[in-house]
C-alpha cells in the first residue's frame, strides 16, 4: 500500500505543477476550440514534464476571461506547497505511525487553504476560486487531491488528538506520551538483563498504560499514533519479553471440572434406581366385533 | 421403531419383561399366518370387545386368560395415544340455534366480523412483535450483565491465579438462571417445556392440547425463556416465539381472559373453536415473523403445518399480522437502539447481510452443496436417535418436579463447565478487530490485544456465535477450534432439548451447522489451491446452518425461505433449497423429525397428511369404536347426568336417536350434540317441565354457549337435584341436526380424508338404514400407522 501511495502521490505532485503552469487544462475541453484542443488531449498523453513544457506556449492562447484570475493562481500555488509540505512530512511518519503528532500542523494550514479556496467568498477582483479552480471540469483535481489526504485523516482519527484548531496535541495524548516513555525507558533499562525481572519490574508502569489505554479506547479519544504505539508496547510486552499470564492452574480447573462432569452421571444413575417408573394404563376401546373383520384379515393374508 | 423400544427397554424393571408395549399389534404383514383365536397379545384388543357375545366369550377363554396374568401398566413408549388429547370443534354445530341467529344478523353485521378479523390480526401482530422485544432486550440486558461480570472476574482470576474460582461463579450463575427458568416451568406449567412448536403443530393439527393457549402458558413461556437464554444453556429464544404468538392470538381473539376473569364483551363472534384456531395459525406465523424477521416464511410454516382449512384470505390476513409483527419488532428494536426509525432488525436472529463478493455462488459448488446437506442429514438423524432415548428416559424416570428441576440445572453447570475448560485449554488467539466484533472479548493466555478465539464461541449468546461464524473474516477460527467446538455443542444441543425449560431448538442447530460448515469450508480451502479465491467460510458456515437443521427439524418449503428471508439474500434460494432437500431426504431414511419424535412420545393422536398406505381394506366397521352410548331426543335428565359422569367413559360426542316404538334395534339417528352443549344445558336448566311451568324464561342463546366457552365447567360441579333428575330435556333445538355419517364399508382412507379436510371430530357410521352402529373419532383413526413391519396400531393408554 504504502509503496503505491508513494509513487501515486509523486505523480499528483508533478500533475499539479504542470495544472498550476497551465493554468487552466481544464477549460480547455470546454471551450472548443478544434486546434486547440487537439493539442491539449496529445499533451495530456505526454510525460507530465513534457506537457508542462509543451503547455507553456499555449498559455496565452486563451481569452481573458476564461483565464483564472492572479487571485487564484496564487491561492493554488500555496495550497501546492502546504499539500507537499504535509505528503513530506507524512511519508517518513508512516511507520511507527506518527502522523498525527508530526504532522497536524501542516495539516491545518493545508485545510486552511482550501477552505480559502472552497470559500464562496469573492476575492479582490470580484472573483470566487472555488468555481473556476474546483470544480471547472471533469476531473477536479483539486478537490479530489484534498479529499483523499482527508480521508486519511479522518481514518487515522487523529481529531481524538489533537485540540480545536489543529493548535497542539491534547493533553490526554501527551499524557499517554509520557506514560509510554516511562514504560519504554523501563523496558530498556531491564532488556538486558533477566526478562522475569523485566515483567516483574515494569509491571506497574504496563499496567498503569494498560488503563489508560483501556480509559481512551472507551472514551473513544484515540488516533492512530496511540493505538500504533500500544500495539507495539503489547507485542513487546506479550511476544518479545513473554509476559503474558502462564497457563498454570491446570490442576484445579480439570479437578473442578471432572466434579462437575461427575454430577450429571450420579442424578442419572440414582434417579435410574430409585425414581419409580412411570407407567401407563392401557385402555381397552370398545370395538364392534364382527367375524367379518377378522376373515378379512385372513384373506389379505393368504 | 420397535427395536429401538427394547434397546432401551434395559431400563425397564424386570416385571414387563415381555415389553408389551412393542406395536406387536400387526393387522396384516405380520410373518407367520395366525388362527384368529391365537391373536397376539396386542390384537387381543379386538377381541374384548363388550358386545361379544356369549359363545364368543367362550371361544376366547384362552386368550383372555393370557391377558388376565399380563400387567396392565406398561413403561411409557412411543406407540401409545393418550385419553387427555381431544380433537378441537372445528367444525360448525348447526343447529336451531346457529340457524336463528345468522338470520338475525344484518348483512352489516358479517361486514363488522370480516374488519374485526382484520383488526384482531393486526393486534395479534402488534403484541406478538412486544413480546418478542421484550424478550430480546432483557435477555441481551440480562445476559450484558453476566458476561460482564463473569468477564472480570475471569480477568482478575488470570492475573492473581485462581481461575477455578471463575468457573464455579460461572457455573453457578447459570444454574441459578435456570433454576428460576425450571422451577416456573416444572411446577406451574409444564406444557410451556420445550420450544413449543410440537404442540402449536398439534394444535393446528386439530388437537386440543390442555392448557397449551392460556395466558398463564405464555408469561411461563416468555420467563422461561428468558431464564434458559441466560443462563447459558444451549438453545434459543426463537422457537417460543411461535408458542408465544399462537397463544396470544388465542387470547386477543377471545376478547377475554379467563385467567384474570376480564371479559371485555369484544370479539364474542370469535368464542368457538373454528375461528380461534384460525386466529392461532396467524400467532403462529406471527411468531415465526418475529423470531427471524421471515414474514413470508411465517405464512408458509402456518401453511406446512396446519394447512387443513385455508382459504385466500385467510392468509391474507395471516400475511398481515406477520408484516405487523415484524414491524413491530423492528420498530421498537430501533427505540432500543436509540436509532428510532431505523428497521434493520427485523427478526430476533438477524443473520447479518452477506456481503456482495461472498454472496456469489458458483456451478461447481451446488455438489459441494448437496454433499453438505446429506452430512446435515447424517448428524440431524444422530441428534434426533439420541434426543429420543434421552426423552425416553426423560419420561420414564425423571418425571418428578424436582427432579426435572435439578436436571435442568446440572446441564446448565455442566454446560459452564464444558465452555470453561474448552475456552482455558485453547490456544487459538486473534488479534482483536478494529471494529469490535467480538461482544466479550476474553484474553486469557492470550497475548495482550489478542482474544481467545474459543471464547467468541462459546462465550456468547447463541445467536451472536451464529452471527460471527457466519461474517467473520477468513482466518479467525482455526479448523481445531471450529472441529471441537462442533462435537461439544452437539451434544450439548442435544441433552438440552427435552428438558423442562422453554427453549428452542433452532439456534443451537444453526449454531452446530453453522460452526461444521465453516470447518468444510476451510478445509476446501486449504485442500485446493486456489481456493481462498471462492470458499468463501462464512457462505459454507450458511449451507451448513441450514444442513443441519433441516436434518433435525426436516422442515421443507417455510425453512427455505425463512433461511432465504433471514439472510435477505434472493440468491442463495436455489442452494438452500437443494441443502435443505438433500438432508431431509438423508434424514428420513433413519429416523423422523425432532418434532414428529416428540409428538409420538406425547401419544398425542395427530392425523398425517394421509391415511397410512395400505389401509385401503380397512373399513369403518373396523375402525369405529362400538357400541355407541346414544340420546334419545328427549331424554331424561337422570339419564344424561349419568352418562356425563361416568368417569370411565370420558365420551364427548353423543349421536341422538329417535327410538323406533317398542324395538330392541339401534334407534335411527336424528342428530349429535356434544359434551359441552348438555353441560350449559343442564347448567341453565333448559328442562320440558321447567319451560311449561315458566313461560317467562329466557330462551337460551348461542351466546350461553359462547360464554361458557372454552372452560366449560365439569359434570360434577353442576347440582342436580333429584327431582330435576326426572325432568325431561327436548335436545331437538340444540343438537347438530346434520352430522356426517358414512357406511359400515367405506375404506379407512375415504374416512381419513373426510376427517382431515373437514376438521370432524366425531363421525358417526350408519347402516343401511340411518341406525347407528358406530363412531369414528380422531383416536380411533391416528392409532393406525405404518411401521417397520408393515401396519401397525397404537394402544391407548391413561397418562
């Protein structure tokens, strides 16, 4: 997945330079112009960083009043460079999974932009972007980039960690931080020594982030990074050090459970040998006798 | 059959050695040819009968003496038909009465009967959809609370050692849950036992089975259910829901409650067996609607089983309640949910959507699918042989309140027990799903932010264990986990059905077909190797489901499409169909249904859809039961006092003669009045010298009847003082003047059939010229049955 992404991503990222030089590939299709046209669809089959090349001569050929405006056009260049700006700062964050501490800034000033762009507040020049720059063609780039890295947001629910206003990270997070460092630090500190001394030891520091972790999850007050981070303590915890609970009772529950299996065998037995039997009176109908019937049965018989 | 009788019969005392009890009473296929006078034992019956005449007797001296020295009492078996099962009225008395009132009635008047039909269906619908809410909620509240609790204290337990402890407050919950569920079934009303769904089919069979319609019934029901829910045991809540339904459309139709004595003078029409049993068959599909969310299914289960008397729209309105129900249910589910207005829990069970790429089915695996369902023959069939020795001995030995009380309990014990060592000794973790599948999930020895994967199974209601073996991804049960678990809920399963809780037997079965089905199909997975691309577990986790009930229920059209219904998913119609074909077929080859089983061990006299093949020489003179105790027209009071309170004849139809002046014949026959229109007739005292004395008195009515309807009070509470014991009664008004009768020679088949379609209870055989010479009851008709041997006739017996 994430390979994909990566490269996916660099793709977007050279398709927007070559939609922000252009300016408008969009309106193109629209406008109908037979040469012009032509020209755009055999571009558009170029490596972007032909097209790019390629589209600069046509620039000017365009009426003014299709044309975004210099409002715009800058609007779209910084939504650029805050969206490479968050995808950098993502990419490295993947795994362990950070992206909700490293990145929510740059995150907030991406949504930031775009909500300037998505806006339908006019702008200096009488012009509102989001028209012309969202949803002018088909393929409404623009929108469609923003949506996939909110997507991503919402899915690593990092909201739960960060305060109102993409400002810092909630207290609650930052407490888990601290809490895991605790227990970490504590991990290393006895990794090289005995691993019983180890569960012994960092026992009280696994469990109080155990609460904590359990406390969140019921307020639902998680993102990713946190549930990541004590997914990675737990398998530390449980695979790498073994400190998970031995199975040791063994004894008493198979005694305990062969009593029990023992009871049902008793009520049967006893409730065999000292219940009564039920009985049942038969009862003799009254029937017309005839000799016929009989002679009947005779005769099917031979 | 019989042979199944003497390998049990081990458990029998040494006195009835002879197990008399084996239908020995072969009418004809029996192996050697007999001399008449050398009958066997059973058939010496005939022989007893109390017309025989002198030189009869003497010829059968012999015979009688071999009866003389062989007990009376035997140990209950399946080949008996009790005296305490009636046939219902269904059939309409016409009399003076009848007549009368139909002509005072409006055409308005039957316009108002066809809407209150109307209106008593959607009630019927309505308060069967409350209940089944009703039920689900405290179930899932009460069942929240055990889990929890047990849950924690299994965590605690793991840390600190101790874990023995958790398994005895485990097994100890669940037997006080069924203690409370046993103890109101055992000792209140033990008719509410079981799932119900035997007595309802009896019910619309035509059988009045006593007390299976009362309110009394259903609050037993409804707690009972409850409690065995609860407390863990091994069954489910859906097949009460049927019982549930039938009785409350018995008592919504009547507009009354005897039990707490409101009459709410509504629906008085309604008051007579014809139209009650009507209203019980839309209860019943009710029920059925709201335990899976099959409104369809419901019609048709109502039509399966009690289809004798329908008409278009009658289902209809049988259609109606079920939509009722269903919405109903879902309409307050969604409240619960605290998503009102949202109708996606149509049913108690909901099966889940299958998601589109699972739900495609290929070609090639409509074999797969055939195979699947004989395997749910198979097993079906092994479930019912041993439900049945078990029931066997149930009935024989553990007949005691208390008895039944603490067998309850000890399964729901051993039950704890079982799921407890299952769940410490597995060693199948998961890692636990982003979205929370597992209701509680248990740890254990599992690593942190793993659970026990035997725990989602076992540690859970039933119906959730259906839902994840059904949707979980692949991978989430191992093939070890799944194979155990199959063996210890089989048998489980089937040592709980029987026991005097109420409970049914639908999600235990789905559950066990459900786990072996995932099993196969993670095993086709594993043996192909490009398998994981179409065996899809949770489409084979369905087939199995339906395998394996359908081999224990051997329901055919109405489990279709209830599957069909519950899983919302069209597509699956054709395998289900052929799964559920394939077991029935399987399983009959061996043995009956469940359901059948346990209606045989209740001797109840259920007529089958035919008479048995090869009866066709039988004729009514045979079948009928004679001599026939007759009322004149006019007869004297005395008279009708004692034949109603002779304790030994419990006879409950009475033809009505006119006696031909100065002959000993049989008188010709005028008409037939029945047990509880002499016993309001003698209650009002509708005497000759009473109405000459008094002209003011009131004409009786058929509301009279109506009232006392349907507890009518019995004989001996009525006071007759010995000089009304001389009156005369004039039955001529209130007797049915046209009862159907058929000749001494019309076959057993023709009788059969005449009995069946018309819902008869009584038929009186004439001779050629309108004498009576005898009467054909239901009794009389279900003791004939085809058997290993050939013809075979059941005894009746006192139970």
């Amino acid at each position: 997945m994430s390979p994909y992404r990566h490269s996916s991503f660099w793709g977007f990222i050279v398709f927007n330079i070559y939609v922000l030089v252009s300016g408008d590939g969009g309106n193109l299709t629209a406008s109908e112009i037979p040469p012009l046209s032509s020209v755009v669809l055999s571009s558009a089959v170029f490596k972007p960083g032909l097209g790019s090349v390629l589209s600069l001569n046509l620039l000017s050929s365009f009426p003014e009043d299709l044309e975004i405006s210099d409002y715009c056009s800058e609007l779209l260049h910084i939504f650029g460079q805050r969206y490479v700006a968050y995808v950098n700062c993502l990419v490295p964050a993947a795994r362990p999974v950070k992206v909700c501490q490293n990145c929510f800034s740059s995150y907030g000033s991406l949504t930031e932009i775009f909500s300037n762009i998505s806006s339908d507040q006019v702008g200096p020049g009488n012009v509102s972007c989001r028209d012309s720059l969202l949803r002018s063609d088909r393929l409404m780039l623009v929108y469609e980039l923003y949506e996939n890295l909110k997507v991503l947001w919402e899915k690593s629910d990092c909201h739960n960690c960060i305060t109102k206003g993409f400002q810092n990270l909630t207290s609650d997070t930052l407490h888990f931080m601290t809490i895991l460092n605790q227990t970490l630090t504590c991990f290393e500190q006895y990794q090289q020594k005995n691993k019983t001394e180890l569960c012994t030891n960092c026992k009280t520091d696994y469990k109080n982030l155990n609460v904590l972790y359990g406390g969140m999850e019921k307020n639902k007050t998680m993102c990713i990074d946190i549930e990541d981070a004590m997914n990675m303590t737990r398998r530390l915890w449980s695979k790498n050090f073994n400190c998970s609970f031995p199975r040791e009772e063994t004894v008493p529950v198979i005694a305990v459970s062969s009593f029990m299996l023992f009871l049902p065998i008793i009520f049967y037995l006893s409730s065999f040998l000292h219940s009564e039997q039920k009985k049942r009176k038969l009862i003799h109908p009254n029937r017309a006798k005839s000799y016929s019937s009989l002679m009947n049965i005779q005769d099917n018989r031979s | 059959m019989a042979n199944i009788t003497k390998k049990v019969s081990w458990s029998s005392r040494a006195d009835e050695s002879g197990a008399t009890g084996e239908g020995t009473p072969l009418l004809n296929g029996s192996e050697q040819p007999r001399h008449s006078r050398q009958l066997s034992e059973g058939r010496s019956i005939f022989q007893i009968g109390r017309l025989s005449t002198v030189d009869l007797e003497e010829e059968i001296t012999s015979d009688e003496d071999s009866l003389r020295g062989r007990p009376k009492e035997i140990p209950h078996n399946e080949k008996l038909l009790s005296l305490k099962y009636e046939s219902l009225d269904y059939d309409n008395i016409e009399n003076q009465l009848f007549l009368e009132e139909e002509r005072r009635m409006s055409h308005m008047g039957f316009r108002c009967l066809e809407i209150s039909r109307w209106v008593v269906c959607g009630l019927i619908g309505f308060l069967t959809g409350l209940i089944a809410c009703f039920i689900d909620i405290v179930v899932e509240e009460l069942a929240g609370i055990k889990y929890q609790v047990v849950k924690e204290n299994i965590e605690k337990f793991t840390e600190v050692g101790g874990l023995s402890i958790s398994l005895i407050l485990w097994a100890v919950f669940n037997s006080a849950f069924v203690m409370v569920g046993a103890i109101i079934v055992a000792y209140f009303e033990p008719i509410a036992a079981g799932s119900g769904i035997p007595q309802i089919k009896c019910y619309l069979n035509g059988v009045k089975i006593p007390r299976v319609v009362r309110l009394k019934t259903l609050v037993v029901k409804v707690g009972g259910v409850i409690c065995s829910v609860v407390g863990g045991l091994a069954v489910g809540k859906e097949g009460p829901m049927i019982h549930s339904g039938a009785v409350v459309a018995a008592g919504v139709s009547q507009g009354r409650s005897t039990s707490l004595k409101r009459d709410f003078k509504i629906f008085e029409y309604f008051r007579r067996d014809t139209e009650k049993r009507d209203f019980v068959s839309a209860g019943a599909a009710a029920g059925v609607s709201a335990a899976f969310g099959a409104p369809v299914g419901g019609v048709l289960f109502s039509l399966e089983e009690g289809a004798s008397f329908w008409n278009q729209m009658l289902t209809w309105r049988i259609f109606f309640a079920s939509m009722i129900s269903t919405f109903t249910l879902n309409f307050f589910l969604s409240i619960y949910h605290n998503k009102p207005g949202d109708l996606s829990n149509p049913g108690l069970i909901n099966f889940g959507r299958f998601e589109t790429e699972s739900v495609a089915y290929n070609l090639y695996e409509i074999p797969l699918f055939i195979a699947m369902g004989a395997i749910g023959g198979l097993l079906g069939a092994l479930f019912n042989v041993l439900n049945y020795w078990l029931t066997i001995f149930r009935i024989r030995y553990v007949h005691r309140p208390c008895l039944q009380v603490m067998e309850a309990m000890l399964v729901a014990a051993v039950t704890a027990t079982v799921s407890f060592t299952m769940i410490y000794f597995s060693n199948d973790c998961q890692p636990l799903g982003p979205d929370h599948t597992e209701e509680y999930p248990l740890q254990l020895f599992c690593a942190d932010g793993e659970y026990n994967s035997m725990a989602t199974a076992f540690f859970n209601t039933p119906e959730r264990s259906v839902r994840s073996l059904f949707h979980n991804q692949p991978g989430t049960y191992n093939p070890l986990t799944l194979g155990l678990f199959t063996l210890t809920y089989f048998f489980l399963a089937c040592w709980t059905y029987g026991l005097a809780v109420s409970a049914g037997v639908f999600i235990p079965s789905l559950l066990i077909g459900a786990a072996w089905g995932r099993l196969f199909g993670i095993l086709l997975a594993s043996i192909t190797t490009t398998g994981s691309t179409w065996a899809v577990p949770g489409k084979y986790a369905l087939m199995g489901a339906a395998a394996q009930l359908g081999g224990i229920v051997r329901m055919t059209l109405s489990l279709t499409v209830i599957m069909v219904e519950a899983t919302g998913n069209i597509t699956y119609g054709l395998p289900i169909m052929l799964v559920l074909m394939t077991s029935k077929i399987v399983g009959d080859y061996f043995v009956e249904g469940l359901y059948d089983i346990h209606i045989k061990l209740q001797s109840v006299p259920f007529l089958h859809w035919e008479a048995p093949a090869t009866s066709h020489w039988l004729t009514a003179r045979e079948v009928m039961s004679s001599p026939v105790t007759c009322l004149n027209r006019i007869e004297k009071v005395g008279t009708i006092v004692d034949i109603l309170s002779n304790t030994s004849t419990n006879h409950n139809g009475f033809p009505v003669v006119v006696q031909v002046a100065g002959n000993d014949e049989p008188a010709k026959l005028c008409g037939l009045i029945l047990r509880s229109q002499l016993i309001v007739l003698l209650k009002h005292k509708v005497f000759v010298e009473l109405a000459r004395s008094r002209l003011t008195h009131r004409k009786l009515q058929l509301k009279d009847f109506r009232d006392a309807y349907p507890r009518f009070p019995p004989i001996q509470s009525i006071h007759v003082s010995q000089d009304e014991r001389e009156c005369m009664m004039d039955l001529m008004e209130f007797m049915n003047a046209t009862p159907y009768t058929v000749p001494q020679e019309t076959s057993l088949p023709r009788v059969f059939k005449l009995f069946r379609a018309l819902g008869l209870r009584h038929l009186v055989v004439v001779d050629d010229e309108n004498r009576v010479v005898g009467l054909v009851t239901r009794k009389d008709l279900a003791r004939y049955h085809l058997g290993k041997h050939g013809l075979e006739e059941l005894q009746l017996a006192q139970t």
